[in-house]
C-alpha cells in the first residue's frame, strides 16, 4: 500500500492497482522507455514506471519492489545498457520469481547476457531495430494486451 496526499492535507491509503505494466530499462534508455510508456498508456494499459511513479521521500528499493508486485507484467526495454545493469538484472530475477510475463522490447542488436538470458527467452522479444517505431510499439500494445487478459 502506498500513501498519497488526498488534497486535502491529509494522506489516503491507495492500493496499487493489479493489470498493469512494471517497465524496466537502464537509465540510458529512458527516453526509448517513456515513449513505449507513453504508447501503452494511450491505449488504455495502466503503467508503473521509475522514477515516475516513485513517491518522493521514499526509497527507490522498496519502491521498484513494490511496483513489481503491483504489476502483471513487465516490459524490459532492452539494449547493451539494460544487459549490463545490475539492477534491471534485479528487476528482472524479481519479475521471474513472481512468474511474471517478461517482454522484452529490443531497441539494439544484442544478445542477452548468461545471467540476463536465464529470464528472457528469443522468442519472447519485439525487435525494435527498424523505423518506424510506431509499427513496433503498435506489435507490443497488442501483446500487452493479451497477456495481460491472461494474467488476470
């Protein structure tokens, strides 16, 4: 449970809401995460990502954990930089331990880690290489969505 001011001075306990998305990317790519966040919020796909959705004076830890386990799926923005970060490694062991679809949204021409690939599988991705970018956020709105009606 999270706290929020109510606007009214005082603070309301709000549940986070289950069905949406927990999106994990490196720092480097979060222009490239805001962009995938900004489309699946357009159609309609609730999303939780850092440091948007991080209640200030909280700690980011406990914060990251806490919107993994408010959500039904992750997307992993990946790329060189997702691959060699430890904490997105994080992210993704707690996703995989909670049996948490994880859908990887390939923005670079990389193959995953040793640790990276016991998570994420090949077959799993939405290659994102090419331009437009629209065709591929429109290819990951519509997996979104079914997993997340079969996550429900």
């Amino acid at each position: 449970m999270c706290a929020r001011a109510d606007g009214t001075g005082g603070a309301q306990l709000v549940q986070p809401p289950r069905g949406r998305v927990f999106i994990s990317c490196a720092s480097k790519d979060k222009a490239t995460a805001d962009v995938v966040c900004a489309a699946l919020e357009a159609r309609g796909t609730r999303c939780w990502m850092a440091p948007r959705d991080v209640i200030l004076g909280r700690d980011s830890p406990s914060a990251l954990m806490d919107g993994l386990d408010g959500s039904s799926v992750m997307v992993l923005v990946f790329s060189s930089a997702a691959n060699e970060s430890p904490e997105v490694l994080r992210e993704v062991e707690r996703a995989a331990s909670r049996r948490m679809p994880i859908l990887p949204f390939r923005i670079e021409e990389v193959e995953p880690s040793e640790s990276m690939g016991r998570f994420i599988r090949r077959q799993d991705w939405v290659n994102a290489l090419t331009l437009p970018l629209g065709k591929h956020l429109a290819e990951l709105g519509e997996i979104v969505e079914q997993l997340l009606r079969t996550t429900q």
